[in-house]
C-alpha cells in the first residue's frame, strides 16, 4: 500500500512544485525572483485585440473592450447622470412629481416605505440589477484608470519598465486600493450589526434578515458588481488569460454563488462576514507581491509574514468558525421561517443548510490549497534568500522568445 501511494505523492509534489515555479501564476508568480530594476524596457509589442485604446464608443460597447478601455466605460457612465440631470432640472415643468426613472441606476432602491428616517430601510428587488450593472461599468472604469493613469507611473517611478510587469504592479495596486476600502466598509458595516465580531448564532436569530441598513444594501450590490466585472474579463478575455485561469474561474463563480444567493434569501448578514474574511487578507497578499516587484527584499520577508499570520487567522480560522455555525446552528432560525416561501421572504427550508454549506467549504478548500503554495514560498524565501539573484523569472510579460534569451 505504502509503495502505490508513493507515485501519488511524488505526482502532488511535482504539480505543488511546478504551480510554485511558474511565473504565471497569480499567487507563486509574483514573489519569483525579478529581472533587476531599469531593465532596457521591452519592445513594444504589436498591437492586438486586448489594446487598451478605443475604437470608438460603439465598436467598444459591440466588443465589449468598454471594459478595459476607461475612455469608453468613462462615457457610459455620463449618460445615465446626464439624464437623470435633466430629468432633476425638467421635471417640474414637464412631469411633476413623477420619480426620476434613472434613479435606480446610481442609487440604491426599494426603501421600506414603513422605516423611518432616522433609522431607513431598504429591501431587496429587480431594479438592484440595474444598478449593479451600472456599477459594472462604474469598476471598470476605476480599475483602469488607477492602474493605467495612476500605477504604471508610479511603477516605471520605481524602474519597471516591461509591459507584462507593468501590468501586474497595476493590477496588485488596484487590488491594494479596491481591498483596503471593502475591507475597511466592510468593518464598518459589521460594527453596526449585530453579528460584530463573528456573534455566530445572531446569523440566524430573527431570520429573515430582509430590512437592510442602508450602507449594507449599497456594500453587497457594489461587492456584486466587483466579482461580475472581474469574471467578465477573465471569461471574455478581454485581457491576456493567465495560466493558473481555471482557478481564478473557479473562485470567482464560487463567490458569486455566495453573493447571489447570501443576498436572494435574506442571509446578507453572514454575506458581510465572508466578505470581510476574504477581502482583509487580500490587502496584504497583494501589497507583499508590489514589494517584491520593486526589490524591496528584506521589507517583502517582513510584510509576508505579518500576511501569513492575518490569512490564517481570517482565511481559514474564521472561515472554520462560520462552517462550524452553518452546521450547528442552523436549528437557531425560527420554525416559522423553516419552510421554503420566497413570497414571505423566507426559504430556509432543511436543504438550505447545505447550500450555505457546500459554497463556503469549497472556498475553504480552495484557501487551503493557495495556502499550502504561501506556506512553500515562506519556506523558499526564508532558506534560500535571493536578494541579489539578478535571474529573470517574471510573469509573463508578452515578450516573444527571442527578446528573452538575454534576462
């Protein structure tokens, strides 16, 4: 028995050791050791369909590239405020008093008429999908701006000069920026619930947790609009797929499965939990690989094991923390609302459990197995420091071949 499971093992490490060596990958890549500072830049590549110029507004919104090109997502974004501008300034003359209809598109809808002010309300409904695909457009247009206005800059500041590296320092700074404010919403959101912090059983007390303060409604729906924007451009390829492109896949439609669903049956609540879970770590993860983009070595060591202590503890302890209150406090919601009765605006019938269960396991084992990649680049970077090693392993820039036999 002991031999047959020897092929097996040696299979797992090679394909561990393999994932951990490959500069592509979004996780091991960017802590691989990198061609040295105000490198000759790389040639300029051909132009190609991921291009981040504009064809014109309605080439773009046919092609979709509206994402990846600011200018276009930019223009999509006015038309709907111009509107509902002079929807605001003409209405008194031509329909009084008759609601803004491009409201929805930039503000949340469907207040509890019966709320107060001082304490407002909202519920949940289908002009939510107006605005999260308005905010589609409105992530779009941010994520690329701040990495092409704001973080190629700063990144060729620091002598990066290759496209392929150029785009990878901006996609962690607008992870580092689009982290830390969710993250810190986030928190902020939660401390005003009753669930602050990790009160497990309040997941489930008094549910249907159906009325929404207002800044959680607005936190889930822009969290939506995020994950939807990112799966876009990985599922279109509107951007140079990477190679570990499954994984990312397989993520990003687990997270939607936990937001679309947290947020249809009125489990918003654990929703925010998970969300802070994910996104706290990610502001480290991803400011760790920048200081290793720029060779600050010794600075990379310290803050990645300030990022190993918080993943653990978030990624993998409190996620632990609410599987063990799906499986054992589940029995906490009412009798009443243990039936299956959308028009109620309850659905934790028995079967419930498990598929609250089932998609935060799998981001468990997903976790688990990124985390055994940190714990191997920990161990690399602590036995065998390089912080000389002029070697070129960067992530894949676009470069041809040719131009790559010199790093």
């Amino acid at each position: 028995m002991a031999g047959s499971n020897t092929p097996k093992r040696r299979t797992r490490a090679s394909t561990l050791q393999k994932i951990e060596t490959d500069p592509g990958h979004h996780l091991a890549g960017p802590f691989r050791p990198q061609t040295p500072l105000d490198a000759p830049p790389s040639p300029r590549p051909k132009k190609s369909s991921r291009s981040k110029a504009s064809r014109g507004l309605w080439d773009d919104i046919r092609t979709l590239r509206w994402v990846v090109v600011p200018s276009s997502s930019l223009k999509l974004l006015l038309i709907p405020v111009v509107l509902w501008a002079n929807w605001e300034l003409l209405s008194p003359f031509v329909a009084k008093g008759q609601p803004n209809p491009f409201r929805a598109l930039l503000l949340i809808s469907h207040k509890i008429p019966t709320s107060t002010p001082e304490d407002p309300r909202y519920q949940k409904g289908y002009l939510d999908l107006v605005f999260v695909a308005y905010y589609i457009i409105f992530w779009s247009f941010f994520r690329q701006s701040i990495t092409i206005y704001v973080c190629r800059p700063i990144a060729r500041w620091f002598g990066i000069n290759k496209e392929g590296k150029l785009d990878r320092f901006g996609e962690q700074a607008y992870a580092v920026i689009y982290f830390s404010i969710m993250g810190s919403w986030g928190l902020r959101i939660m401390s005003q619930l009753p669930t602050w912090w990790y009160k497990t059983d309040r997941f489930w007390i008094d549910y249907p947790h159906w009325d929404m303060i207002p800044e959680l409604k607005c936190y889930y729906l822009m969290q939506g609009a995020y994950w939807c924007q990112q799966l876009m451009v990985l599922v279109l390829g509107l951007e140079k797929p990477r190679k570990d492109y499954k994984e990312l896949v397989a993520h990003h439609f687990v997270t939607l499965w936990l937001v679309g669903w947290s947020y249809l049956v009125n489990m918003t609540l654990i929703g925010n939990a998970v969300y802070i879970s994910m996104d706290i770590p990610d502001v480290l993860l991803a400011f760790s690989k920048l200081l290793n983009y720029i060779q600050y070595d010794k600075t990379k060591i310290f803050s990645f094991l300030i990022f190993l202590v918080v993943w653990s503890y978030f990624r993998h302890w409190l996620n632990i923390v609410m599987l063990h209150s799906i499986w054992t406090q589940f029995d906490l919601i009412p009798e009443y609302a243990k039936v299956w009765s959308p028009k109620d605006g309850v659905w934790m019938t028995w079967w419930m459990k498990y598929q609250i269960f089932v998609p935060v396991l799998l981001l468990q084992f997903l976790n688990l197995f990124w985390y055994i990649l940190i714990l191997r680049i920990l161990v690399r970077a602590v036995t065998a420091f390089q912080a000389d090693d002029d070697r070129s392993d960067d992530e894949d820039d676009g470069e041809p071949e040719d131009n790559k036999k010199d790093d």
